[in-house]
C-alpha cells in the first residue's frame, strides 16, 4: 500500500534527539569524554564572567560547537551558526534542544575571545588529553611537526602600499606592481602576510599553521599560528618541542620534512634535548650519528 505524503509532517515530535543518533556513532565517546572535562573547569568558567547582567552563551556550549567545527571542518562561526540551526546531530552534542534558538554569530566570537584571553582553551586541551580515556593513546617518545598555510579571509586587492600611494583606484589594478610585506599591508587584515609556499607557487595572503602530532595514533599535541615568514615553521618547530621536552623532563625524537633541514634548527633542537628521526632531514640524521 502506498504511504500518505505529508510536506510538513507533524508539528510536535515526541522522540529526543539523544534517539535519533545512532548508538555506534563516534562523537557519543567524544560528547561524554568532553562533559566530564567541562564540569572540572567550572572554577575557571565562574573567574570570567560577573553575577550580574544578561546571561551569555553558557562556556560549555560554545566549547562543545568550536569542537564540532575543528572536526568537520566548518569554515567559520557563521557557517556554525547555519550548522547548528538544522542539524539535529550538532544540536545534540552542544546541548541545544530542538526548539532552542541559534545564537548570533558576532555574539558567539565576542564570548569566544573571552575564553581566549582567560587562557581556557588551553586548560581545556590540557586537561582533555591528561584525561585518564586519552592519555593511554597518546605517545610520548616520537612526534611529527610540520605548518601549513592558512589563506586570510583578506582580498588582493586590500594589500596596498603602507604609505597610502596608488589608492586611486581602490587597489583593484595592482598587477605588474612590485609588492612586498615590508611595504604593503592588508587594509582589512593587517596581520596577515603575502607567501608563496614554494617558487612558482601564487602568493597569497595567509597565516601558518603549526602542529605537533604524536607518532602512535597521529594525533595532535601542540598547534600555534603564526605570521607567514620563511622561518616560522622552524620557530614554532622549536617553541612546541621545548614545552614538550620541559613536562616530560626527558629527550624525544622529531621527524620533519626538508623545510626544517638548516643548520641553525638542528642545532637548537638539539640544545633542548630533541633529536631527529627522519630520513628526510639527512643532516639531523648526521648529528644523531655523532
């Protein structure tokens, strides 16, 4: 027999979204693993905000969705928002009923960047991977770092000479002209820089990014972003593995690309304790053999 069409459906639902996820699927380990980590930063939570005025987006929330947005890669807090406001799967894991509504995406940054400047994010990683579930995954011998380019959300045409010449036509017209960071900057980003990862590479104006991986299961341990400059990834190579090498108090090994094979980096690796590993950076190798 053929089943009625109804476009809109019933208008109440008497199921919980807890039902509708299936019971195998991974994010319910990650969502009881993360609420447990969350009630013992309750202190923290309670020093950044006063007992006075409108409630804000509950800390623990907004944690839970930054999360979801690293794991599938959701280009920014507005396309979250988008995300948040249908998808039953990214409701349930924030904590958001089906009818609640979605935040403001400007009003989710502002009380983003106050959990970034109370320094929760990192006690929050920190104590997430000393969690007693993930530290028996994690290794502590043998890491992996390595950067990548983050484009900017900055146009081109933005990138104009600091001194405010050649602006008559709005920076549209800017091919054939010279243009370097020292002189140039992003009117809307100014932090950000011009790079080309390699020679015949498009420059583009971008951020890098830096991770720390462990060798076991390939998870990461450490990241940073910096300024796009030729020697960023050996600086956040370098500031990454010291705080690593200061918890564990003992040496570990390293493997990186030929990005990081100069004579200046090997040396400081080694001043901190850090050995090379990778079959690829022959001249750590060297060293190693010495």
């Amino acid at each position: 027999m053929r089943g009625r069409f109804f476009d809109q459906g019933g208008m109440f639902s008497y199921i919980r979204p807890e039902q509708r996820i299936p019971a195998n699927h991974p994010l319910r380990k990650v969502r009881e693993l993360v609420r447990e980590v969350l009630g013992g930063l309750d202190h923290s939570f309670g020093r950044l905000y006063s007992h006075e005025g409108r409630p804000s987006i509950p800390p623990e929330q907004l944690l839970s969705a930054l999360l979801l947005q690293v794991f599938y890669s959701i280009r920014s807090e507005r396309q979250l928002m988008e995300q948040l406001a249908y998808n039953l799967l990214f409701r349930w894991f924030v904590g958001l009923a089906p009818d609640d509504p979605i935040w403001d995406a400007t009003v989710f940054t502002k009380n983003r960047e106050r959990l970034q400047q109370g320094d929760v994010f990192q006690k929050f990683m920190a104590r997430l991977l000393e969690h007693e579930k993930v530290k028996p995954l994690l290794s502590d011998e043998h890491f992996s770092v390595d950067g990548t380019l983050i484009e900017a959300w900055a146009s081109q045409k933005s990138f104009r000479p600091k001194d405010g010449s050649g602006d008559d036509d709005g920076g549209a017209n800017f091919h054939g002209q010279k243009r370097k960071n020292d002189t140039h900057a992003s009117t809307t980003d100014p932090d950000c820089r011009l790079y080309r990862k390699a020679a015949g590479r498009e420059a583009k104006l971008c951020y890098m990014g830096h991770a720390t991986m462990e060798n076991r299961h390939g998870l990461a341990v450490a990241g940073m972003v910096t300024l796009a400059t030729g020697t960023a990834e050996r600086r956040a190579s370098e500031t990454m593995l010291k705080a690593k090498v200061n918890k564990l108090g003992r040496r570990i090994t390293v493997g990186e690309d030929k990005a990081y094979d100069t004579a200046d980096h090997v040396t400081n690796l080694r001043a901190i304790n850090v050995m090379g590993k990778s079959a690829r950076t022959t001249r750590m190798r060297a060293h190693d053999t010495q």
